[in-house]
C-alpha cells in the first residue's frame, strides 16, 4: 500500500496572501491526517512565500500526536538544516531549488553535488530523520543516492504527468518503471511526487512498490471543487488498491 502525504504548501500561500493566519495550516493539516493521510508535507522556501520554517515544528508536534509523519522538503542550506535538525520531522525530502526558484522543475545530478549532500544527510542521519533524494526518473547514477547515505528517492513525475493520456505516455511510464526497479534494486525505498492527481495517480501507481506519493497542487484544487471528505476518500482509495 503506498502512503498518502498531503503538501499543505498552496494552504500556507492563501494564509500569506492576507497576512494573519486564515486559513489556519494546522487545524487544514489536522482534517487531512483525521480524514486518513498517512502524512503531511511541507516544502519551506528561502523567501518563505508560502510555507515558513515556524510552521515546521508546530507540524511536526501534530503528526507526532497523531502518530503520523511529517516529511520537510528543500534545499540543504544551513538555515534550512537547522529547522530540521530542531524540528526531528520522520523525513526530509532535499531538493535542488535555489532561490527565487518557482517550484521544483528538476532532480539531482547527485555525483555532481555528492560534497554537498554527504555531509547534509549524515547529520540528519544521525538524528535518525529518514532522508530522500528528488530525482529524475532518467537519472543514470542513482547508486550515487545510497553512496551519499539516503535511504529512499522521490521521483519527480512532472514529466509522466505532462505526458499521460498522450501519445508518449507509455514509452514514458516504462522510465518511470524502470526507475523505480533500479532504485530498489540498490536498497533504495522509492517515493514520488509533482503534478500526480486523481486522474493519473493509479495508472502511475502501476509501478510496484512505491512507498508514498506527496501531493499538493492538484490536490487543493480538487478539494476546492468537490470537498476535502470526497477527494481525500477518492485518493486513499487508489493509494489503497
């Protein structure tokens, strides 16, 4: 069964917009883990437009008092491990933005950043905070992933996204696949996220074993138009399967 992690990121974007805290991210948080997510998500940026680093250790308190996880993504600069480090979430998810970067458009060349992500993730390690590492899917040196000492990657899915339904999807859903049993061959526990939504996420989740899906664009979206009790039913009914 694959995990549901909700990114409650686009939450903290409407609450920013107005400056005071409405809607409040933890009571949303609260109602997505009660409704049946495995998890929440929450992706901090160096400018902190959306989600901020005090919401890292108020949310951490919540899952653990619901005995759930909570997974911090982002780039492994120093103020950026500090937040962790204080915080202990179950796992974090480093990602290759920089500053003023949009959204994630893109995994780690992670031989290229190895100097980088060594020290990053021993320390997190040793907090016994679960690291994964955003990857493409046509990556080729994913054994770089356990060198550096993570224990899981994340596939970044924009592309089978774009391509689902085309004429490509197929012969794209087939890297996807490939990745994943290449990932798990070398011990690596595989995640997975961007741009999945209800009407993908079960053909994606063809691929076997993949752990958990981190989803949240398309699923605030969806809860604006048909209401968080029928979406998140919908979606752990296909993590479920």
């Amino acid at each position: 069964m694959t995990q549901l992690s909700v990114n409650v990121n686009k939450i903290a974007l409407l609450r920013n917009s107005r400056g005071r805290n409405f809607p409040d991210l933890l009571a949303f948080s609260a109602r997505f883990l009660d409704l049946g997510a495995a998890g929440i998500t929450l992706h901090p940026r160096p400018d902190q437009r959306h989600a901020r680093y005090d919401d890292v250790a108020p949310l951490q308190r919540l899952c653990a008092e619901r005995g759930r996880e909570l997974n911090v993504e982002g780039y492994p600069a120093a103020d950026f491990l500090d937040v962790v480090r204080k915080a202990r979430p179950a796992q974090c998810t480093l990602v290759p933005d920089m500053p003023g970067q949009l959204t994630s458009d893109h995994g780690w060349d992670i031989e290229q950043h190895a100097a980088l992500l060594r020290p990053a993730i021993a320390q997190l390690n040793d907090l016994g905070i679960r690291v994964s590492l955003f990857v493409d899917a046509d990556y080729p040196a994913l054994e770089w992933a356990r060198e550096v000492g993570a224990a899981r990657v994340e596939l970044y899915t924009e592309r089978f996204a774009e391509s689902y339904g085309g004429a490509q999807a197929d012969a794209v859903f087939e890297t996807y696949l490939q990745a994943a049993r290449r990932a798990q061959a070398l011990g690596l526990g595989v995640n997975a996220g961007h741009d999945l939504d209800l009407h993908n996420l079960a053909r994606f989740l063809d691929i076997p074993g993949i752990l958990e899906v981190s989803i949240g664009h398309a699923l605030v979206v969806e809860c604006l138009e048909l209401g968080m009790d029928k979406v998140l039913g919908r979606y752990l009914a296909i993590c479920q399967s």
